[in-house]
C-alpha cells in the first residue's frame, strides 16, 4: 500500500503481519506469507539457537522477501536467540506482550526494529518511552496470551496514546476487521488464528479441524492464576486447569501440569488433553485458504470496504 506507514518501516506489499505461534510459525508458513505480500514471522519460541539458525535459512531458502523473529520474552527461552538474530542478518525482531527490554539493547545496538506486543495503553506508553519502533495493540479477543482489553477499545487509545506506527490484533479474520482495524486508526493488522487454518500450516488436522469446528463460545482464557493468561479452545484440559486454578493449585505446580500440552495438540494432534491456543475469530474460520488467497481476499475486499465507508460517510448529515 503507497504510504502505508508499516509497509514502508517493514518493506512489505500489504500491511499484513503473521502472528508468531510456537510449534506452528515454521518456515513454510512464515514464507508463503511473505511471498504473498505480508510479513512472516518465525516463532522462536521452544527454539535453540541452532534450530533457529537453520529455521532462518530455510526461510530464507524459501522467500527472498522480508520476514521477522518473534522472541519469547521468557529468559530460559531466549537464551542466545538474539546473538542468532543478529549474526543472520535480520532486521525485525517482533516479541509478545512482555517487557522487550532484554530484546531492545542487542537489536538497538545493531540496527534492528523492535515491535512488541502491548495488551494495555500503560504498556504501550512505557515500551514507546524504552524506544521501540511500532507497536501491536493486541485485544483479549485473540489467541494465545492476551490482555484483558478488547481490541476494539485498546487500538484508538493506543493509537491516541504513541507516536509510533500501531498494529492491530485480536479478533481480525477477514476484510471487516481489516477495514475496522484501520478505522480505529491502525495501519496495519497482525492475525494468528487466521493463519493456522491454511495448508502452508504444519500444526497437525486435528488442531485445523477444531478451530475449523469451533464457534466464538468455544475459546477460554486460561493461566490467569500464574500471571500468564491465554485464550485457547476449550477441551478437557482446560478444564482440569482452570478447576487447579481455582483450587489454589502452587504457581510452580500450575507450570509443569502445562507443559508439553501444545506440543501434544500441535505435532501429536491430541486434541483433548492438549493446549490449543486460538482467538475468539475461530466462529468465523469455516474453511481452509492459502495464505495468498487469505491476504490477497483481505486487501481486495477490505479496500472495498473502505472506499464504500468512504461514500457513505458523505451521505451523513452533520
């Protein structure tokens, strides 16, 4: 898009951006989103730097177009991914809702581009004020860990709020929440779930076909007792975790009843007993699409939308 602020900062076709999901942002995924146009995003999450190493060259053996990092901002799974980072040659380092701080010293020193994840105005006021160069203004209504603000509540304020480029999340599918996102004052969006329901995506069918299945009343949002809250299908894991959480279950406790649980959905397909992350727009997810047909659909329809929002709001009489 011509004067698209996040196109041009990312040097990319559309302001499209790939959430970066563990054990499902590989790349083949993140290529075939950024040969289509966006922004791919390896996640590196669960990744030693060796792995990540060879997760970048693949990538790169695949698109010769942009594509970004997510980094865990958890210090046990971060450990020696930047100096990964940097040694490659990347320029975008993207990274959840956290404090990028460990992130923003390496990547400031050697010229890259940091975009976090923020779930409040509070956080995008402080991550701004720390020197970061966009920010993704992430709704509760999305996947994985979130905040407790809707999107459509949290984008103008923090639009309002930086003076930064500002990405909108949580909740966005199709070309309405593409055309809503930038009415709120957004210039581009980040989509997670969307993505997973694609044949570039390696989670296994069984995960497909849940979110293929579910409706919005089907997600939940789970871990808020351990301070990490994310919003995921619900099944009889969730179950058993949040009945623990309530119990009073120890936080440490509370970890290890977890881990593993996304790999058993993601790689293994179990589907019950695993964790699987998804947003609120999995009631609009029907079918799967390529990622081209996905951004492409997207771009045509939302720009549409917007020029038809554009006629009408002349018809309005103040």
């Amino acid at each position: 898009m011509v004067g698209n602020k996040i196109c041009a900062m990312l040097g990319i076709k559309y302001p499209i951006i790939q959430g970066g999901m563990a054990w499902a942002s590989t790349p083949e995924l993140v290529a075939a989103v950024s040969n289509a146009g966006g922004l791919g995003v390896i996640a590196a999450g669960g990744l030693n730097p060796e792995e990540l190493r060879r997760s970048i060259r693949r990538t790169r053996e695949m698109t010769d177009k942009p594509f970004a990092v997510n980094i865990v901002l958890w210090q046990v799974l971060m450990e020696g991914q930047m100096d990964v980072v940097v040694a490659e040659g990347l320029r975008i380092v993207m990274t959840g809702i956290g404090d990028p701080r460990p992130v923003l010293g390496p990547a400031k020193q050697h010229g890259l581009l940091v975009i976090p994840a923020v779930g409040s105005v509070r956080h995008a006021r402080r991550v701004v004020a720390e020197g970061v160069d966009a920010v993704v203004a992430e709704g509760t209504e999305g996947g994985g860990h979130v905040g407790q603000v809707s999107t459509l509540c949290l984008v103008p304020q923090v639009v309002d709020t930086v003076d930064v480029p500002v990405v909108a999340a949580g909740g966005i599918g199709d070309a309405r929440g593409f055309a809503a996102a930038f009415a709120l004052g957004a210039c581009g969006i980040m989509m997670g779930t969307r993505f997973l329901a694609t044949p570039e995506c390696p989670i296994h069918p069984a995960y497909k076909e849940r979110i293929l299945r579910a409706t919005s009343d089907d997600t939940v949002i789970i871990g808020t007792a351990t301070g990490s809250p994310a919003r995921c299908i619900k099944n009889i894991y969730t179950e058993e975790r949040l009945a623990k959480e309530h119990s009073g279950m120890p936080r440490d406790e509370m970890r290890l009843f977890g881990i593993g649980r996304l790999r058993m959905a993601a790689q293994e397909g179990e589907v019950d007993q695993g964790f699987i992350p998804a947003g609120q727009v999995s009631g609009m997810i029907d079918g799967l699409k390529t990622c081209q047909e996905i951004i492409e659909g997207i771009m045509r329809n939302g720009q549409q939308i917007l020029r038809r929002m554009g006629r009408l709001s002349e018809d309005i009489v103040v």
